[in-house]
C-alpha cells in the first residue's frame, strides 16, 4: 500500500520559504524602472470637491504624473460594479478616483506616480484640494432619519436596499400564540480586518505586447481579472494577467477590486511604466473594507415549556459610503438565512435594509453576515433562559436540531445538510465540567469573585456556493471552483487549483488530497495557485469554500485522471478496461497484482503515445469545474469561561474549549489552527475591537495605537476537539473551517460575561465588552 | 545623502542612501532583503524586527542612518548552512503561522526572547511576545512553537 | 511610513551636539531611542530638518550609585533599566515600570530621557520619577542645570527644555528609612500606555504610621500630578487596608479627567482609585518587609 495523507498533520511545504524570509509577497517584487503610487486622500467624510490644483505638485523633480478622478472618468474607466444584486436596489457610481464629491474619509481624488515612494507622498502633500465641508453621517440608525444628510443622490433617504426572507404571516402566528415574548436590541458594531499584510498591488503593463500583468494581494486574482478588465478598464480578458503569490492573510479584505489597483494598473497602462502601491497602514484603517455593523431589534416568542415558536428580527445594515463587491449579499442571504441557528424554530421572519452613510465601505469581514446571525440567536437563546428560568444548556438542549431531522429545511430557505448537534455539545461537556464550574462560580461570589460561562451552539453555511442558486438570489457569478490535474511524462503531477491560498496552506492540503486520489507520493504532487496566467480559471476563497469546493475540483480531476489512465493500463496489460483496478500506485487485472503497469508507466506512455488503445488521444491532463449541490453546514459547541472584575470591569477568559464538527478533516493540524485564529477574531469582536466614528463621521479608531489587534497576552490558549460528521454535498465530506471560529466565539464570550454579571441583574450590554462599558453598567447597581 | 557601512547578518554592506531611509527599507529596497516586513506605520506589528546589535529592535522606529558602524540580524541569516534553527524549527512542527507575514518578525522576537529566559512559561511567552501581532494563529501555536524551540535549545545545550 | 528629508549628524560629545542644536533652533532635535520621534516623523508629524543623534555621545548611558543617589543615564534604555541589580533593589518599581513600557523592542532602544523629554501624557516615567522626587539634569552650551521632577514637565508634548539643550541624568536620590515603593498601571489594550498609572512611596515610622508618602499619577490628565489628597490622607495614619482605601478613593481629585473611547471620565476616576489602592498596599509591604 502507498501511504494516504488525508487526515494527517503533515507539515506544510510552504513553510519552508515563510520561515527564511524567503516569500514573495506584493511588496518584496522588484522590477527594473519601477515608478510609485501615492493617493491624495480626502480628510473629510463628506465634502464636494471644488478644485484640485495640482501645479505645485507636478513642478517635483521627479514627479511622472498626477491623475484626478476626471482623469480617469475621461479616458473611459468605468465604475467598480458590484457582484450581488438584490431586487430595488440601488448601485451608486463608484469610480477608483472620486470624481466631484468625496463620501468617506479617505476617499481617494488623485493618484500622484513618481520615480520613488518618497517622491510620491512628497508631491502628494502638495496637492492642493478645494473641498466644500458638507455634513456626514456615519451611523446606519441615523442614515433613516429625517433630514439626515444625503450620501448619493440616486438614494435620497439613504436606503440602499429592503430585504425581507421568511414567512411574516407564520412569524406574527406564532407571536400572538407566544407564553412569553424575549426583546432585546443588539448593535453589532463595526470591525476593521487588518490582515497583518497591507494592501498592495505592482502593475507592469507592456507597450509592445498590449499585455498587463498586476500583483496584486488578492483572495480571488481571477475575479480581480473579469471585473478589472471586463468591467472597470475595459482591458481584453486575456491581456490581463492577474498574479497573488503570497499573501498575507486576508479574513475578506482581499476579495474585493479596490479603487487603487484600478488606478495603478490604468496608470501604469497610460504610462507605460510598472508602478508599485503599497498601503500604510493608516490607510488600510480608512479603505480595507470593514465588516458587521448593525443595529438590529429582535424578538423571539416562547412556549411555557421553553419552545422556540418563532423570531422576529429587523436589521438595519451600515453599508458605507459605496457598495463594494459581495456588499449586498452579507447583511441579507449570509444573515438572515442563517437566523435558524442550530434550533427548531418554526417560524422567522426578517427584514435588512441596507444603508449608506459617509463611511469605509463595509463588506465581508471572517464569517461575514454569519457571525451577526450567530451573535443574534446565542444571546437570544441565553435570554430566553433567563426569561423562563431555565437553564442556558436546557434550553439549548429542548431546541436543538435532533440527528434525525437532516437534511433540514429550515424556515430561511437553507436546507441543512447533515448534523449532530447533541453530540457535539456532549463532548464539550465531556472537557468543561458544567456542574462543577457553577459549584466554583457560586464559591467565588461569595469571595466577591465573578465568574461567568457562555455557550455558542452554533451552525454556519458556507462553502459558497451552488450557482445557480446564488445566480437566482442575485450572485452576479458562479460559484464553483476549478482544478486542472496535469500528469507529466514522469508521472509527477502539477495541481493548477482556482482556490487561493493566503494562509490556509493549500500547496499542502491540497497535494494530500491529489497524492491520495492519485496514489502518488505527496512530494510528486505540486500545488499551484494565485496566478491567472497559469491557472485555467478560479473563484478564489472566502466564505470557507477551498475545502469544500476547491478540493472537490481537485478529486474530480483526479478521477478523470484515474479513467483515462486506467485505459492505456487495459491496453498496455492487454486486459479488458473493466477488469483493471488500481491499487498502491499500480494497475493491474484483478487477482494478479504480479503484472502491473505503474502509474509511471501509463503516464510515460500517455505522452510517448506509441502504444495507446485506438481512438485516445495522447495527454494526461484534466479540467474539473465542481459546483456544488448545496452549502455545507459546519456546527458545533464552544464554551467560554470568564472572570469579570468588579472594581474596573476587566474580563479575563479563563478557559475556552471548542469542539467543532466540519465534516471530515485533510489536515488536523492546519484546520486546529485556522479555528485557533477564527476564535480569537471572534474573542477579540466581543471584547476589544471596535471602529468608532466622530459625529463628523471622522475615524476615531484609525491606528493600531487605539484599535485593538490583540496580542499574545490577550488571550490564552484555547482547547479543541472536533466531532466528524461527513456532508452529502463533496466527494470527500469536507465541511468548511475557515471561519467557524469567529462565527461561534463571539456570542460564546458575551454570554459568559452577562453570566457573570448576572447576580447584578444585567442582561444585556452591547459589545466590545470593554472594562469601560462593564463598569459603566454595573455603576450603582448591588448584587441581587 | 549619506553614506552607510551596516553589517548585515556578518557582512558588511556600505550604501550611499537618502537620510530619511528607515532602517526596514534599506533592508528591503536597498539590499533586497525582504523577509523583514512591514505591517504598521506606527511600529506597534513588530513584523519589522531585526536584530541591532544582539537586541531584538523594530527596524521601522528607527533610520539606517542610525545603525551606521553597527549590526543586524535579519530572519535571512537565522538558518546557517541551508539549516534552520531551533526556533523556525519550532514555527513549523507547531504550526506556528499560516500567512507566514508576521512570521519572520515573530521568530526574530522569540529568539531573542528565550535568549534571554530560557525557559520561559507560557504567560512569558505571551507576554514577552506582545511587541508581535499575528492575525491569523491566535498565538496558540505560537507559543507551543516558542516552547518546543525553548526545549531543543536547552537539550542542545546540555 | 516615510519621513521627510532631513540632515543627520551623530556628534561624540555634548558640546557639539548642543552646538548643532544651538545653531539650528527650532528646526533640529536630538534623538535617542527614537522610539517616540521616529513614528511622529513617519506620519509626519514632526518635520524637523535636522536630526542630531545623542548615540555617539560618552557618558550619557548606565546606573550608578553616588553620593546618596541612583544615576541613571539619560540615554540608557528601558531595559537596562529593568534588568539592573542595583536599580532592583533600591528602587524596585522602577525596574517594575521599566518593564513594562511598551515592548521588548521598544524597551531596547527607548530611553529614560527621551520619554521624559517627550513627555506624553501617558507615559511611565513622569508618574514614577515623581514619586521618586528625581531631579534631572541638563545640560546646554552654558554648561548644567538641575531642575526638579515636577518642575520639568508643563503640559502634553511641553517641558521645560529649551531648543539647545540636552537631558543628560536622572538623579533618584536613595529613599532612608523604612520606605517602599510600587507602580503599576491598567494599559491601554492597544497602545500600551497608561489608561492610568499610579506611582507610590512611602515612608514609615517606627511605629508603622505613615511618615510621608509621594503619589503620582499619570494617564488621567494633560501631565502627570501629584495626589496631594491621597497623601494627606495618608499622613500619620496606620496604613491599614480601610485607611488604604479611603485613601486612594481620593485618587482623582483635582484633575480634570476628559471622557474618551476607554471610558467616562468617573469610570477612570474609579480605576484610579483601584489601582491606588492595590500600589499603596505594595508599598507598605515593601517598606514594612524592610
Ligand atoms: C509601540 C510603542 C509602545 C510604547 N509604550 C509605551 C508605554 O507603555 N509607556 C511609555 O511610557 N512609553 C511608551 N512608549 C514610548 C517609549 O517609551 C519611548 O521610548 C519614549 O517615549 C521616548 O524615548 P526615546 O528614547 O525613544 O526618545 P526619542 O524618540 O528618541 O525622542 C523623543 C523626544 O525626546 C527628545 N529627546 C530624546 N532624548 C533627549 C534627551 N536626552 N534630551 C533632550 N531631549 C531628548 C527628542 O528630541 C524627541 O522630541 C512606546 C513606544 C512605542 C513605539
Ligand atoms: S512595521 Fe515595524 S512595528 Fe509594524
Ligand atoms: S501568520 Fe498571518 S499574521 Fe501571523
């Protein structure tokens, strides 16, 4: 037998050059006559350009050109579109440079390509902007008001989009049936993604060829191709070549066309120079697209015994000053399709409308729509119990999806595709002794300690996503993925997967899945991504999809593979097709392994093509699209464990243990660690992060001196566990991991926190859940 | 205009180079050694670190001009002979990163770091840690991955 | 991320670099650890035209102990700081708070002069030198002058530093008697700086009252201040844990506290009280334990 790989913590292959500073990022490339972008960016929310004077500027030594957004908009480029469409909606120009008002601060007007980065901030802050201050909002609540200031013309009352999902008729029943009814109001505020790596891009076109290759720091370079060429430059498809080597994490900010590739690359195109943009981080606070920010009054109505008879839920969304690529689709079918939870709500109704204000662009930030969901239902759930006097894990327990419901229709259009919620939340229960903390918690109060738990039994959808039905909801693309499995004269194979890796160490989990497919060692496997030159065609990752999708591609490729093979194998045995397996690398007719052809064999000969069975043509070499059935439905239980400080309102988590069920596993390891980073992003939202704006819709959070990212001292290590429950929907029974982690935590750490402060009569305290607001809430208020 | 002569990891490197050159740009644009990298702009990442002299530093807080007739380490001159050390050892059996950009500046860290506490518990490693963000591990494997290099160090050593 | 132009000079004596501040005033400033200027230069903040950089200078780095006084170099870096023996044991807290500004790398090149000269006011060294009642030494082309902890520093970012001159000592004199001293601060949970910090020492009498007691804090207000409520408090009583309490619960007084993203201006009214409290139980058992 071969050695297999799935399931193995095999160690990654792309460590080898991560780990000697041997990477090549955006910003490590050189070219020769590189020239360098800056961005005159707007310091006001809101305000009309009245003139740019760009004489001082120009008169630099050094200085090549300086571009305005009527610049652009002359010479033919096109606003960013939008890849998601809702019914009504409406779709502002959004041009890469503003072109007569600027609506958020950092709103780029002019791109300033000089011989050096110095040269080009130099000039930058030479160019003189007239601007007419108008009044800004920031607020998504204060958006709807009356007399509220007007972002975009074409949306005077600021509504973007009115969505609605469930049956409302259902929903009211169930209300006006309801023992009790649970409201609460929830703002999820807004987060800043900073992926550790700036956002950075490197456009090189050439005069001679009419080609344009653009590095740029991207989750989906084949997405950045179609909408960069098709739509924005106007660039012939295939004269456009799109290149993500290494990139350094992304948790979403990386899927989106951003104004500043758009510019550079039409730059560099008029200029015929390669131009380098690489951004601070100061504006990667003011342009990488945000995540989350809503503010949601939900409702849920209850049986005497503690059923979940129906929920109630309004949303309004802070979209940002623009829509940006998959905006529309985050507050509406990653949200609200999702408001079932893990339970047998019988009925839901929800209404999202999206809104402008003069804010960074909001889009989807790790979990995206499905974190807000989550955090929604858990602390619903948790105030619930309170409500009824039950337990948090009785209730959960009496609602919970049983085993024996999937495939689940739930009420909001999702069909779940298999689970085991129970089991799950038994096996935490087998790592965090329930009984046994609150005998400890009740030992503490009485030392004026207070220790509080939190549960999260939490289910996602991702694996985004069948296209037809995203095609139908108002996906502006499909939504499968690609593989091409290319067999070599030598038998060595190269993998060219649409799947981008930014941290998820595809090169390696990938090779496990084709070397185990293929029979082959791993090391004869090599994994190529982030590249449209090369890779056929891809849809990149987010929403949790390389698993679930990419290495589906993969495993079907590698059956065409296997097919065709076993062809040349028959003819070379002189067998019969039917009576060949492969087996260990080897093909032979069944019962005589003694007389095989390797599959070095076969893939020699599938080139040599001296000897092949009549008809077939030579190669060895398979495209697979794979698109899925359906999403998967990774789930499972977290509990967290936390201390609250009286005095001055400090939370320290003492324990947090996980066990997540995502289907089956390539690669313990590596999926240990992505839950490990998803949970503390999503730690991290319940407790410290927060983007605040000014009442000038001013960033007042816009640098990591005042915006936690959090460090090692934080948190505390975190204990796993996993449940495997396979899904119908891949070949391989791969849920998704990516962002399971952030999408359970959050709720998990603010339930236990109001269990903490629950002998003081709190409920409820709106998140970060920062020592400031603790003691704010607790001020005056005495143990019960 | 200046003209510097940094040694940069064992080699001296003389370059006539703008004042204004922070020290993680002449390592990056001026020697082209880009493994140190650049998160922040308000030196609070730590993706920058190098060694100046023995001394774990952000080569962002401070220009080449400054480390003239000095010295540094950067992640490039870690592994000697093609053979990694204990600490980037560490890094891959723990899985201690995945993006791979903080990595170099963490390493950088967290050798200097047990340099100084050989043995150190986890809460010192968190703690002496805090000048390096990471996005994507939430430190877990990091600190397994400082201890597992803490231990290979001291049974070297032994 | 990238400073303006400006001209280097790295002199190897105090004359020359105060000559070269002398000459060009306003537009020159002296760079030590470069921990605060640097980043101020980078996001442009500070376009200064000339940089004169204090490294080459002898003499101005290292703790010694002379004539009833810790020494401590202007340039000497945090770090050294916290690892001194000499420093750990006359003055443990402030081995305490050097150990915990910032980072390890920003407590390798920042130093004790720069931040006192940079005078943030969330910075450690104001509150702990206060408490300390240190006096600081400078020097110019007229040659030195002392100027006591709490005459130096007039507001945020404003000392009395004049262009010209050159913090060249931090002189702690050696507390006698019964005394302790501690620090400790809530950090920011990004910047690392203080929300609040409190510094304490404390003397006692023969019979364990409180004999006199210096407290600063800073973090709360536009400079660091001394808690002459707290002290006063303080005075000629036992310092038990009541006493301790009702004591620091008088933390903030006088000091016009601003609500901000951290918090309302009662809830750091509230931390400072807290923190006070748990330093000023320190130091009592550091000054009884001696
Ligand atoms: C990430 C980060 C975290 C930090 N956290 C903290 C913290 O928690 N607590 C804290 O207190 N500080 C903190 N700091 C600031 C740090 O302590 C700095 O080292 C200090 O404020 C400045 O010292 P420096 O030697 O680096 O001065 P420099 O940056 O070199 O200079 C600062 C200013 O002082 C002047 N100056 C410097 N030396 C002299 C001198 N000898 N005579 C006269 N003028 C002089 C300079 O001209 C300049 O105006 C932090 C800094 C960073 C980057
Ligand atoms: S780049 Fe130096 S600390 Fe961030
Ligand atoms: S591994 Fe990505 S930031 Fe640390």
């Amino acid at each position: 037998m071969s050695e297999t790989f799935f399931g193995k913590s095999v160690k990654r292959r792309e460590d080898a050059r991560l780990l000697t500073g041997k990477g090549a990022f955006v910003d490590d490339l050189k070219i020769p006559f590189t020239t360098h972008a800056a961005f005159v960016r707007s310091p006001h929310a809101h305000a009309k350009i009245n003139k740019i004077d760009l004489t001082a500027a120009k008169a630099m030594k050094g200085v090549i050109a300086i571009y305005t957004g009527k610049d652009l908009k002359d010479s033919g480029v096109k606003p960013i579109p939008v890849g998601w469409l809702l019914p009504g909606i409406k779709v502002p120009a959004h041009y890469p440079l503003a072109v007569d008002k600027v609506r958020h601060m950092g709103d780029a007007v002019a791109l300033v390509i000089a011989e050096t980065v110095y040269i080009a901030r130099d000039a930058a802050e030479l160019v003189e902007v007239d601007y007419q201050v108008l009044p800004a909002l920031s607020d998504g609540a204060e958006a709807l008001k009356k007399g509220a200031p007007t972002v975009h013309d074409e949306a005077p009352d600021n509504v973007c989009f009115r969505w609605a999902l469930g049956d409302k008729a259902a929903t009211d029943k169930a209300f006006t049936t309801a023992h009790k009814i649970v409201k609460q109001s929830f703002r999820n505020h807004r987060l800043i993604p900073n992926a550790i790596e700036p956002r950075a891009c490197l456009a090189s076109a050439n005069a001679g060829t009419g080609e344009t290759t653009l590095w740029v720091t991207s989750q989906n370079p084949h997405v950045h191709r179609l909408i960069m060429a098709a739509f924005v430059l106007g660039i012939p498809e295939h004269k456009l070549r799109v290149i993500s080597q290494d990139v350094g994490g992304g948790f979403g900010s990386k899927i989106f066309i951003y104004p500043e590739e758009c510019a550079v690359t039409w730059a560099s195109r008029a200029l015929s120079r390669p131009i380098k943009w690489t951004s601070d981080r100061r504006e990667a606070f003011l342009t990488d697209a945000h995540g989350r920010d809503h503010h949601t009054e939900a409702e849920i109505a209850l049986s005497a015994e503690g059923n979940f008879l129906g929920l109630r839920v309004k949303t309004v969304a802070n979209l940002g000053a623009y829509l940006t690529l998959f905006a529309p689709a985050v507050p509406t079918y990653l949200y609200g399709t999702l408001l079932t939870g893990t339970y047998k709500t019988p009925a839901i109704h929800v209404d999202v409308t999206g809104v402008f204000t003069h804010t960074t662009p909001v889009d989807a930030y790790r979990g995206a729509g499905r974190p807000e969901a989550t955090y929604l239902i858990e602390r619903l759930v948790d105030l619930s119990a309170k409500a009824l006097g039950m337990d948090p894990l009785e209730i959960r327990r009496k609602n919970l999806l049983t085993s024996d419901q999937f495939p689940y229709q739930t009420p909001v259009a999702l069909l779940y595709d298999s689970g085991n919620y129970q089991g799950a939340l038994d096996k935490a229960l087998t790592m965090f002794d329930y009984p046994g903390f609150r005998k400890e918690q009740a030992a503490a109060r009485k030392e004026g300690r207070y220790l509080g738990v939190g549960f999260s039994t939490y289910v996602e959808a991702c694996g985004l996503a069948p296209s037809q039905v995203a095609g139908a909801l108002g996906a502006q693309a499909g939504l499968y993925e690609s593989a091409t499995v290319r067999v070599h004269p030598t038998g060595k194979v190269t993998v060219f997967t649409g799947s981008h890796s930014h941290g998820q160490g595809h090169e390696t989990t990938f090779a496990q899945v084709a070397a185990d497919e293929l029979q082959v060692p791993m090391e004869d496997v090599e994994i190529v991504h982030g590249d449209t030159g090369i890779v056929p065609f891809g849809m990149g990752s987010y929403g949790s999809r390389s698993g679930p999708v990419g290495t589906a591609a993969i495993h079907m490729g590698a059956q065409k593979i296997k097919e065709k093979a076993k062809k040349i194998a028959a003819h070379l045995l002189e067998a019969n097709e039917k009576d060949v397996v492969y087996e260990g690398g080897k093909f032979f007719v069944k019962g005589t392994p003694g007389v095989s052809k390797s599959f070095f064999d076969v893939s020699l000969m599938a080139y040599l093509a001296h000897n092949l069975p009549k008809g077939l043509e030579p190669g060895l070499e398979a495209i697979s699209f794979f698109d899925p059935g359906n999403f998967v439905f990774p789930f499972g239980t977290h509990i967290c464990m936390v201390e609250v400080e009286r005095s001055t309102g400090v939370v320290k988590v003492l324990r947090y243990v996980a066990v997540d069920d995502l289907g089956r596993v390539i690669n313990p390891m590596i999926v240990d660690g992505m839950v490990h980073g998803g949970i503390l992003q999503g730690v991290s939202q319940a407790l410290y992060e927060h983007a605040e704006y000014d009442e000038n819709a001013q960033l007042i959070t816009g640098s990591m001196m005042n915006y936690v990212v959090p460090k090692a001292d934080d948190f505390i290590g975190v204990e796993l566990a996993r449940t495997e429950t396979p899904t119908p929907v891949n070949p391989l029974g791969i849920k998704g991991a990516g962002e399971t982690g952030t999408i359970a935590s959050t709720p998990a750490v603010a339930n236990a926190v109001m269990d903490a402060l629950s002998p003081f009569g709190i409920q409820h305290i709106d998140m970060p859940l920062t020592p400031g607001r603790i003691w704010e809430a607790l001020r005056g208020r005495k143990e019960a | 205009m200046a003209s510097v002569t940094i040694t940069v990891n064992g080699t001296p490197q003389t370059r006539e180079i703008e004042t204004r050159v922070l020290l993680v740009h002449f390592l990056r644009d001026t020697l082209g050694l880009t493994g140190t990298h650049v998160g922040c702009d308000t030196s609070q990442c730590g993706a920058c670190t190098v060694t100046l002299d023995g001394m774990a530093v952000k080569s962002c807080s401070l220009f080449a001009v400054q480390a003239d007739g000095r010295s540094v380490g950067t992640i490039e001159g870690v592994a000697k002979e093609g053979k990694l050390n204990a600490m980037q050892e560490g890094f891959w059996q723990e899985h201690g990163l995945q993006c791979g950009f903080c990595t170099p500046g963490m390493i950088m860290a967290a050798c200097a770091l047990i340099e100084r506490n050989p043995k150190p518990t986890d809460h010192e490693v968190r703690v002496g840690l805090e000048g390096n963000m990471c996005r994507c591990t939430g430190y877990t494997n990091i600190v397994k991955a400082v201890q597992t290099a803490a231990a290979a160090t001291a049974a070297g050593k032994r | 991320m990238y400073a303006s132009e400006f001209e280097y000079y790295a002199p190897g004596t105090v004359a020359e670099a105060v000559a070269l501040l002398g000459k060009y005033g306003d537009d020159a400033k002296v760079v030590s650890g470069s921990q605060s200027l640097v980043p101020m230069m980078k996001l442009r903040l500070s376009s200064l035209k000339h940089l004169v950089d204090l490294r080459k200078v002898p003499g101005l780095t290292g703790i010694t102990e002379s004539g009833g006084f810790v020494v401590v170099g202007g340039m000497t870096t945090h770090h050294a700081v916290s690892v001194s023996e000499l420093v750990k044991k006359k003055l443990p807290m402030m081995a305490e708070a050097a150990g915990n500004i910032g980072d390890a790398q920003v407590r390798n090149l920042g130093t004790i002069g720069g931040s006192l000269a940079h005078a943030d006011p969330s910075a450690d060294w104001p509150a702990v030198l206060t408490a300390l009642d240190a006096t600081l030494v400078i020097a110019s082309a007229g040659g030195e002058r002392s100027v006591k902890i709490g005459d130096f520093i007039l507001g945020p970012l404003t000392t009395v530093l004049q262009p010209a001159e050159i913090l060249t000592q931090v002189r702690v004199p050696l507390p006698q008697g019964r005394y302790g001293g501690a620090y400790q601060k809530l950090p920011h949970p990004a910047s690392r700086f203080a929300v609040v910090g409190v510094a304490a020492e404390m003397f006692l009498d023969a019979g364990g009252a409180v004999q006199s007691s210096r407290i600063a804090i800073t973090g709360l207000g536009p400079k660091v201040s001394r808690a002459s409520s707290v002290e006063q408090a303080l005075q000629g009583k036992k310092p038990d844990a009541a006493a301790l309490k009702a004591a620091a619960a008088k933390a903030a007084d006088g000091i016009e506290i601003r609500d901000d993203l951290i918090g309302s201006a009662a809830y750091k009214a509230n931390l400072a009280a807290v923190i006070a409290e748990r330093v000023l139980a320190r130091a009592v058992a550091r000054a009884t334990n001696r």
